[in-house]
C-alpha cells in the first residue's frame, strides 16, 4: 500500500537512503548520492512535513519511498522539454527509492505507475523527474516506462558538486 508518509516513518525511509548509500561505498550500485550529503534523514523528515512523503508499507515495513510535489529544481529551467506546461500543471517526481533487500520485484514500477495516477487525481498534465547521469539502472528504468530524456545538465544538485543531472518528461 502506498500512502502519505507520518513523522513515524521516517527512520524507516532514512535507514533505506543509508543501505543505499553503504551498497554504493561497496560498489553494488550506482546512484551519484554522496553519504552525509543527500539523501539524509532531514530529506525525509522535511518531505513528510510538507506532506510530500509517500511511503510503500507492507506488512508493517517500509518497502519503498518517494517524494511527490511540484517543486521543479533549478536544473530543470535548462531542459529541453518536449511538454511545456504551467507549473501547477508539472507533477515531480524526487528520490524514489526501494529497500534494497527488496530490489528487484516490481516495486520502483509500481511506485512510478502510483506517481501518475497521484499526478491526474492532482490535474497535472505532464510528469517531470531527474537522475543523475551515473545511474543507469534508474535511466533504464524510466526509459522502459515512457520517459524521455530532456537533457543532460551539468551542475551542483542537492549539495553533491559536478552532477550530469538527466532531466526526464512524460506528457499524461
């Protein structure tokens, strides 16, 4: 089930940020996040008071987390986007992770599949979302789903300096 985040959930969320970033530091992954940096605790706890938060919970554990709002980052006014729209109208879509013990299963396309039908109930017209340039696998992913890439911009994003910030679109 996926369903807004609470205050309660967030040590679950930032324990799934640090598995990530601990698989990365061995070499098991490629994200581009630096520990300490982004994602952290406060990415959580921030989104989930602003309630943009959402969680997948499942048998009372956190399988997989995302936040979900309008915010476009700085990086995006340099895409090459194919579907222009009025911000209200731009559903985001930031730092989708799952638990990585559960990889593998559907879960980051069933949250993204969730992420749209969010953003229609919303009246957005078209879906934005990034990744860095290091991460194939999410590029692959979104990719497989109907993105298209809008471009590729370099810059410093989320405090992690030299970022290949890949900026993707999909109109609803």
């Amino acid at each position: 089930m996926i369903r807004k985040a609470t205050k309660k959930d967030v040590p679950a969320v930032a324990e799934i940020y640090e598995k990530i970033l601990a698989r990365e530091a061995e070499g098991l992954c490629v994200t581009g996040w630096l520990p300490g940096v982004y994602p952290v605790r406060d990415t959580a706890r921030e989104a989930a008071e602003r309630e943009e938060l959402f969680v997948w919970e499942e048998d009372g554990g956190i399988l997989a987390a995302a936040i979900l709002n309008k915010r476009q980052a700085d990086g995006y006014g340099s895409g090459a986007w194919a579907f222009p729209a009025p911000e209200d109208r731009v559903m985001v879509l930031h730092t989708l992770v799952v638990e990585p013990d559960r990889g593998g299963r559907g879960l980051g396309r069933s949250f993204v599949a969730y992420y749209e039908d969010y953003a229609r109930q919303q009246g957005c017209a078209v879906l934005r979302m990034d990744t860095n340039a290091r991460n194939r696998r999410a590029r692959e992913l979104y990719r497989s789903l109907g993105y298209r890439e809008a471009g590729i911009v370099p810059c410093a994003f989320n405090g992690i300096p030299d970022v290949e910030l890949v900026l993707l679109e999909k109109k609803l």
